[in-house]
C-alpha cells in the first residue's frame, strides 16, 4: 500500500494552493518547498521545511559521519557551533544566480527518483538525511503567454523558461510519484489520499500528464526561441475511433490541445447515439468552420447573427439557410437539395425540440420516402423528446450539443494555427479567419447595384464557398444555398455543377448570386452564371481578363464584386 509522508510545493500561481497545503498537513504529511512557495505557506502559520534547509540537513548528516570514520567528530563538536554549523550548510542549498538554482540539487531529485520498493534505495536516502518526496504540487512559469505576445523579446523568453520546474515533474514522473501539475488536478489528488484509493494508477495517470506537459513547455521554448524554426504539436486523446476514413484503417483517434476553446471538439457532449468516427468529426470540423464564417460575416455586415441551419456531406455544405426564424432557417437547409442531405449531419445555432425534429425528418420528402435519414445533428442543446424523435436504430443518427453555439459571432472564428500532414512532415498556417467586408471596404469594388437581401445572400454564398473545397462556386438564393460546385479543376466546371445541382432540386437560379472562391481566367465561367439568370457575382481580382469579365458582367446586368486575390482567395481544404 502507497503510503504519503512528505509533499513538496513549488508553484508559480499560488492562488489555492494554501488550502492544499493545509489539507495535507491535518493528514500528518510533511511539507517541502522553497522561495515564494514556502514563506507562502509560512505566512498562513504552516509548518514547512524549505529546500535549503534539506540540504543543509542532508550535508550535516554526511559531514558528521565523514567526521565520525576520522575519529575527529568529538574534537570538531567542541570547536563549532551547531546551530551556527548546521546554518552555514544550509546556506549551500539557498537560490543562487537571481533564483535560476533553486531546486536543481541532488536532494531533491533523489527523494523524487528513488525507487521506494527497494531496500537499498531507502538505505542511501536515509544514510544522505534525505527523506523520499510522495507528492509533488508544481506548476511551470507560464511561458506559453510570453511566447504568445509579438511583442516579446528573445531574452523575454528565456527569463520566462523555468528550468527547475520541468526537471523536478520528470524526476517525479520517473520516480511514479503522484505528480500535480495541473491545478484542476489538486484537490481530486488529496481526496484520493483522504479515502484510500488506489494511489498506483493514479499516479501512472499524473506522471502521464507531466511528460505530456514538460514535452509541450519545451515545444513552447523551441518554437519561441527559434522563431518557429522548430515546431509541432502535443495532444490529449479523448476519443478513439473504432477506425479512420476507412474501415482498414486502425488504429484511428481524436486529440485535443486542451487549449480552452469553447468550441473544440472536446467540448461536445455525445446525447443519443455511437460515438462518431474520423469522418464524423471530419465533418463536425467544416461544419464548424462554415457555420463561424456565417456567424462572423452577418455580425460583420449586417450587426446581427440570424438562426443558421447547415447540412454537410463529405465535408461540403449541401444545405445552408438563414432566418430570423429557426424553422424558416431548417426549411431552406433542406430545401437547398432534398436528394444530398439524406445522410448529411446538421448543424444549428439554435435548440431543437420536437417541432423543429419533425422538420427535419419529414419536411419535403422526396418521393417514396417516409422519414429523413440523418447522420447526425449537432446544436446548442435538445429537448428530451428531439432525442427520442431523431434517434435512429443501433446509434446511427448522432446527436451532439455545445452550448457555445448559441452564441457565434464574430469572434468565434478558430484562430489557431492549421496543420496538414504531408510525407516526412506537415505544413502549418494560419487559420482562415478573413472575414468579407461590405461596408467600409477601400478594397471592395462593386460594378452595379446592390440592395439588403442581395448583400446578406452574397454574405452567406462567400461564407460557404470559402469553407467548401477549392475550387469553388456556389449558388445562394433568399438567404439560401441552392448549389455548391466544389472541388474542381477547372472554373467553368464549377459553375456548371453549381448551376446543375440548383437546377436540379428544383431552383430557379434566376436572380440568385454566386460566389468564387478565386478569379475568373476568362469570361467562360460568367456566361456560364448570366445564361442561368445569376443577379451578382463576387469573385477575386487577379487575373489578365479582370476588365473583360467587368466588361461582361455589365453587358449582362450582373452585379460583380470583386476584392484583390491576395486579399480574399477563399481557397479552403485545397489538399
């Protein structure tokens, strides 16, 4: 049975770590720390023995038995003060050059490392005076909010890089003690104490966590110091997949960066059906972006974030649609192509109950159908009789809800750097967080003329076809998607498709605008778009047949947009 007699303190961030402490110490466990930590504990009346103090403890005993074997003990006894003596060694274990050597002392790593199921291990740590250490509450200096600031200089980050902090946790993590790096760890580790638990799995499972975070905090240094020559990532499995894109493909799992996003995917909570796979949380990813660059650019341009309604197949949007209303919003989801959304998984920024299920299961079913088969709907929160209407046989409808949805704006956008994996390594950049702008725009070129509705639509046509795979045009009508031509090679293809999935599912493009997501090479694509009725056009400036395109599209009547490619190419998943 683990026992726990000694705990050692040194934490950056103090707040609550008195009440830890205190804990401990009506438990009869002895305290460790030193500097700040310790006259912290100090100043609440704790008893606590600074690290120093092992030290000189530890030299004392040594010392006194080097004395011993020479037979000089007696006669040095009688010269030297002890109290004076024992002072003097402590002083050898105090912080020196400005605190970067607090805790790098053998004392210390030795009562971490020692192996306590070994006899001898406990001999040599009784015969140096130096007690095992069974806990240890540590947290780093934050230098990931250092690295982070643009302004921060080399030498700002290096004054930031704690050195005694990691090698202390990979001491601990090695030596399988109980190992608290994480505040919210704190008090689940003392009441485990408290109530006998099993003390060895928990202990596997913190000293897991400390490598992890060591591994980051010095990721963070590398990256900082080196200006991002050297970089990479460390996650947090929380799901595993029963397989990847393919059955064959296993092992298959999902990480987070425990980076505190209201709307990473850890932030999910799984209500009614199987837990979702690589491609589930594929597509839960690119809902997520359409739906923030919705939500950014109505709160942009219009000031206000509408109810919003997507369906995603194979990572594009195959029913998007906007309203004040959440079931006017449903509606125009599947209205936009009644044949693709079969299977598709749904996303809201609104609840869902049993009026709003029965439209997503029955409203404009195809010929011959009797209920709508989805593959999952994702939204702020269900009432308990959605779960019961949408649920389908073995767990294959998945219901998820975030009640971070509710509230998309602006300054929901994912922010954090994108990473692709390519053979021998990865690709980053940053993430797709330009936002179209209507008003205030000395970039924005506008041939012809607008009104309210048009704008919103060409709003909502750039934010999917910029989160849909390049290249890209796509079709939005009364606040609508009505065709979505992704993932071609050439342009006119991509309007054809776009024109072709409209007319498809009924729609008259007539009076619909397009978006794509780069220049037109030519005046092809257009023709293609004014032959099918399309009221307006926004696409990127680039290309040699910029003025011939205009030129066109006034010939034409089509209202054409345009912004420098440089700054508004929406191409998006282009790998």
């Amino acid at each position: 049975m683990r026992q726990v007699k000694t705990a050692m303190f040194s934490v950056y961030d103090k707040r609550g770590i008195v009440a830890c402490a205190q804990q401990l110490h009506e438990m009869g466990i002895q305290l460790v720390s030193s500097g700040g930590t310790a006259q912290e504990l100090r100043d609440h009346n704790l008893p606590v023995i600074d690290v120093s103090q092992l030290v000189g403890h530890s030299m004392h005993k040594q010392l006194t038995e080097i004395f011993r074997r020479f037979d000089i003990l007696e006669d040095i006894m009688l010269r030297v003060d002890p109290v004076l003596f024992q002072e003097t060694l402590e002083c050898l274990g105090k912080p020196i050059l400005d605190h970067r050597v607090v805790t790098l002392v053998p004392q210390v790593h030795a009562g971490l490392l020692a192996q306590l199921e070994l006899p001898k291990h406990l001999t040599e740590l009784e015969e140096l005076g130096v007690p095992p250490i069974d806990i240890l509450f540590l947290d780093t200096y934050p230098l990931k909010r250092t690295a982070a600031d643009p302004s921060a200089a080399f030498a700002d980050i290096v004054k930031m890089t704690d050195i005694g902090g990691p090698a202390m946790l990979r001491s601990a993590a090695k030596g399988n003690r109980l190992v608290v790096c994480d505040p919210a760890d704190r008090q689940p580790t003392i009441n485990a104490i408290r109530n006998g638990e099993d003390l060895d799995a928990l202990a596997k499972a913190l000293g897991d966590k400390a490598e992890a975070v060591v591994a980051d905090y010095c990721l963070t240094s590398a990256r900082g110091r080196s200006g991002g020559l050297y970089d990479g990532v460390i996650g947090r499995r929380y799901l595993t997949s029963k397989y990847g894109e393919n059955p064959w493909q296993i092992p298959s799992g999902v990480y987070t960066l425990d980076s505190g996003d209201p709307l990473g995917g850890d932030r999910f909570e799984l209500v009614e059906g199987t837990m979702p796979g690589y491609v589930g949380n594929a597509d839960r990813e690119r809902l997520l972006q359409t739906i923030t660059h919705i939500a950014a650019g109505f709160d942009v341009n219009h000031f206000s974030v509408p109810r919003i309604a997507i369906a995603v197949k194979h990572g594009n949007a195959c029913g998007a649609g906007v309203d004040e209303e959440p079931m006017s919003a449903l509606q125009k989801m599947i209205e936009g192509d009644t044949l693709s959304i079969f299977g598709a998984v749904v996303m809201t920024n609104f609840a869902v109950d049993e009026e709003l299920s029965n439209s997503l299961l029955h409203y404009a079913l195809r010929t011959g159908e009797e209920r709508r088969m989805l593959a999952g709907v994702i939204a702020p929160a269900f009432t308990s009789g959605a779960i019961e209407m949408l649920a389908r046989k073995k767990g294959k409808c998945q219901l998820m809800v975030n009640p971070a949805l509710a509230k998309l704006d602006r300054s929901s956008l994912d922010t954090a750097p994108r990473i692709s994996y390519i053979r021998g390594g990865f690709q980053m950049q940053p993430n797709y967080t330009f936002v179209f702008k209507l008003h205030d725009n000395p970039k924005l070129q506008v041939t012809g003329s607008t009104d309210t509705i048009q704008n919103q639509d060409i709003t909502l046509a750039w934010a999917i076809g910029s989160t849909s795979t390049s290249n890209t045009v796509t079709l939005v009508q009364n606040r609508k998607l009505i065709g979505n031509g992704v993932g071609q090679q050439d342009r006119v293809f991509a309007c054809q498709i776009a024109v072709m999935r409209a007319q498809r599912s009924g729609h008259n493009p007539a009076g619909a605008v397009a978006y794509s997501d780069s220049f037109f090479p030519q005046i092809d694509g257009p023709a293609v778009l004014a032959e099918a009725g399309v009221a307006a056009i926004f696409a990127s400036s680039g290309s040699i047949k910029d003025e011939a395109v205009r030129a066109f599209c006034v010939e034409r009547g089509v209202t054409l947009y345009m912004m420098p490619d440089p700054d508004c190419r929406g191409f998006f998943a282009h790998c």
